[in-house]
C-alpha cells in the first residue's frame, strides 16, 4: 500500500526521503569527519548530511550534503548531478533568503533564477513540456485472441525484506541464489541508451563489453572511452552486470549518441548480438512535429519504436522521477515500450517517493543501492533509472533458464509470478521476483502462444 510518506511527497515533488536523526552545528560538506555509515543528520541550517565515503576514497567517512529537488542547499549557483539531472542551488520561489535545488536546464531554458516545480527530468536538455493524462482501458480477462487468462500480479514480497543501500543489485530479491546455480544471463545481451562507460572498471574484469556509438544514423562498434567524471551510464552498466550486476553473465553493449541512431542500431543488430533487452533512462528534446505521449520528441523516435514492439526484443524506458500519480514520461503510453519505476531496495514493498506513477506502467523493480562508479570505485545510483536497467536484465535471465522461450512470453512470466503493489492512483503494479520468474519458466510445459509483448499490455496511446 502507499504509504503516508509518499503521499506528502507526491505533492511536494521531493526525490529523495530522508529522515534526519537529529540536529547538529554547520558542517563542512565531504569535510568534516563521520563514523558510522549512511548515518543522516540535519545541521542548524535545515540542511541534511549523509556519512559516506568521499568519491574515490574508501579510508575516511564525511558528511555529504543530500541533494534532492526540491531540497535545501547552502551555496547559491552551487552545481550538482542527481540522477543524470545537473541541479543548481537557487532561491526557492517566493523567498528572499531560502535556498533550494533546481533543475539547472530549467534555469538556463530561461526561466526565473527563483527556483519552480520541477517538470521533468530530461537529457540532455529541457524541453517544452505538455503534460497528459493516462487513461488506459480496462484490463480483460483474457489475452487477446487467446484462452489465457491475462497474466495479473498475485506473489508475496514479505520474504524478501530489502537490503541496505550499501548493497548490489545481486543482492537484491534472492539473485544471488540464482546466480550460484548458474543463472546469470550468459549467451546473452543487454544493450543501453546513456552516457559512456569506463570498461577498464575491475567490476567487469570478466564481462564482455562493446561500446557502440551511434550518431545521424550511423553507428559503429568503438573502444570504449576512458571516464574519469560522473557518468550515468555507468552506474546503469553495473546494475545491469559485472561482477555485482542483476545479471553478471551477460554482454554489455554501451550505447552513446542520438537515442534514435542508437534504438535503430538495436533493432538491425538484436538478433547478431543475441540481444533480449535494451534500457533507456533518458530522454532528447525533438519539435511538436514529432509528438510521442504528447511529448516533443526527436524525428523518427516513435517509428523506430514501432518497428521494435512487433520483434523479439524487450524495451524498456524509465517512468522519471517526479513523484506524479498520473502521468508518466514518453514514450511510456506505446505499446510494446515497457515502462519502469522504482521500489525502495530496502523495502520492495514501497514505491519509491520520487516514482512517477500512471495506469501506463508495466514494473515496479528496486533502486537507490551501490553500483559501479568512476575511477574503479562504487557509488549510490538510484532512481528509477536504476529500476529500468535491473529490469531488463531479467530478460536475459529468462533467456538463459528457457532458451526457446520468446520475449513476450518471458515478460508473461515476469507480470504473472510479481508481486502486487498498490498505489495512490494505480492498483496492482506488479513488483518484479526474478527467483519465481525463472522457476515458473523452467517448469512450463507449454509457453503462452504469444509472441510480442504489447498482446499483454493495456496503454493509453496507440
């Protein structure tokens, strides 16, 4: 069930909820010393401190200021990036001396220095927004043209208590039991739309990577960069894989450039590369020419999506992280695009508070947990940009444990074995459980005759 926290942050549109402890004088932030890890604080300025390791160290614990939308800050103009989204430290709107954290792209779009609701969390840059409604229609009883019954939501998530934020994604909902009888997504791809990856990270010492660049609708196989600053894609490759992803067999095909140039490159090369799934946890601006969910968006995205949702690939885009209940990003309401939001690692549960919710989404998957960071180290990611790439390395899973399987039919099993989750709109969002998807699979003795995953979808675009 919802609960009363994420109701308040609903309205308040706060990504991240934090509970500080207590109050203590002004620190330093990534200065002043800590002792216990991922303990919270709040100082004597409203301000909201996590103990953590400093990037790149691992010797010594600080105070890290918490940035959240919405959030205080301390410095004006200061800059930070939460969740690919670059945050600028502003006065809050209506107030001469409070400061708080605002998406930078709405700052530099033009609008007031004084901070706003945040609209949407998009890359590389904001666009017009214009917000709609979902409104899908009932869910049947049956699959389409079939005698299946439609695959609903109805496991248990009790014996599955979460994990601390410390932990992996193999940590999470019993994989690691998975992985040990060797069901870790080997023979198979996950390919993903982001930022560049370092592959010389020590976490995937034994994976195989390919980074692909696509741009104006060339694309190419090139070594994979060296990145040294933040990068998005990377904390999206380690959930995915390596060593501690939720699939640690799998190939990993990085993939940076225009989001079109790069889905078009999946679609001609999914079946080479034994691709079952490709993440996306970003967006690109486009014109009103080319509206997806009433969205502006980049020329050819919808038939390039089209064209994905009638073959044997899953894909996956994040819901954003707006805290809406009845709205959620492009290209969200298509059929065949598999939408993604987030539950709280440490309680599978509860729908995280920054999740944007409609009747358009597909899963619920765990996020805010450590995934591979720059410079060989490891860091917080979260967002429901992790839940969409821990997601779609279920595909993978489910390709290894029934080969003949199709994609639908794995999504079939990963809809029927979830477990169901309320919300304040929406009811029943089924909450992924890899070990029962699998096992479900394996025991089978006749697939669905169903072959693409929008036969099992019900959306509120076309």
């Amino acid at each position: 069930m919802i609960s009363r926290a994420r109701l308040v942050s609903v309205l308040l549109f706060f990504t991240i909820a934090i509970t500080p402890t207590q109050a203590f004088a002004a620190i330093t932030d990534g200065v002043t010393p800590c002792t216990k890890k991922f303990e919270l604080l709040t100082d004597d300025r409203d301000i909201t401190f996590i103990c953590t390791y400093p990037t790149g160290s691992k010797t010594k614990l600080v105070w890290k200021q918490v940035v959240s939308w919405g959030g205080k800050c301390i410095t004006k103009n200061e800059k930070q990036v939460l969740d690919g989204t670059t945050l600028r430290c502003q006065l809050a709107s209506g107030s001469n001396t409070k400061l708080v954290w605002v998406p930078y792209q709405l700052i530099s779009a033009g609008s007031s220095s004084k901070s706003t609701v945040p609209s949407k969390s998009k890359s590389p840059a904001a666009q017009p927004i214009i917000v709609v409604q979902s409104t899908p229609k009932p869910i049947p009883l049956l699959i389409p043209n079939t005698s299946i019954p439609w695959p609903l939501p109805t496991g248990d998530l009790n014996k599955y208590k979460g994990v601390p934020r410390d932990k992996h994604a193999n940590d999470q909902l019993g994989l690691a039991g998975l992985h040990s009888e060797g069901i870790t997504g080997k023979g198979y791809s996950v390919a993903f739309i982001d930022g560049s990856i370092a592959k010389s990270h020590p976490a995937f010492s034994d994976s195989e990577v390919i980074c692909v660049t696509a741009d104006g609708g060339r694309s190419a196989d090139n070594p994979c960069p060296s990145v040294k600053k933040f990068s998005h894609g990377q904390g999206i490759a380690g959930t995915i894989g390596g060593k501690f992803g939720a699939a640690p067999g799998v190939k990993l095909i990085s993939i940076t450039g225009r989001m079109v140039s790069g889905l078009e490159w999946v679609l001609t090369n999914y079946k080479k590369y034994k691709i079952t799934a490709v993440s996306l946890s970003i967006g690109e601006g486009g014109t009103r020419d080319n509206l997806v969910c009433g969205v502006a968006s980049p020329a050819g995205f919808k038939e390039v999506l089209t064209k994905l949702s009638n073959e044997d690939v899953a894909v996956l885009f994040s819901t954003a992280n707006q805290g809406t209940v009845n709205w959620v990003r492009e290209p969200n309401c298509m059929p065949g695009v598999i939408s993604v939001a987030s539950v709280s690692s440490a309680d599978p549960t509860q729908i995280a508070t920054y999740s944007s919710i409609s009747p358009d989404i597909d899963l619920l998957a765990p996020a805010e947990f450590y995934s591979t960071g720059t410079n060989g180290a490891e860091e917080m990611f979260g967002g429901t940009s992790q839940a969409t790439p821990f997601a779609a390395a279920l595909f993978a899973l489910g390709k290894q444990a029934r080969p003949e399987a199709n994609i639908a039919q794995i999504f079939y099993y990963i809809k029927k074995t979830a477990a169901p989750v309320d919300d304040a709109y929406v009811k029943q969002i089924p909450v992924i459980r890899p070990v029962e998807m699998v096992k479900a699979l394996k025991e089978a003795k006749e697939l669905p005759a169903i072959t693409l995953v929008k036969q099992i979808q019900v959306k509120s675009g076309e």
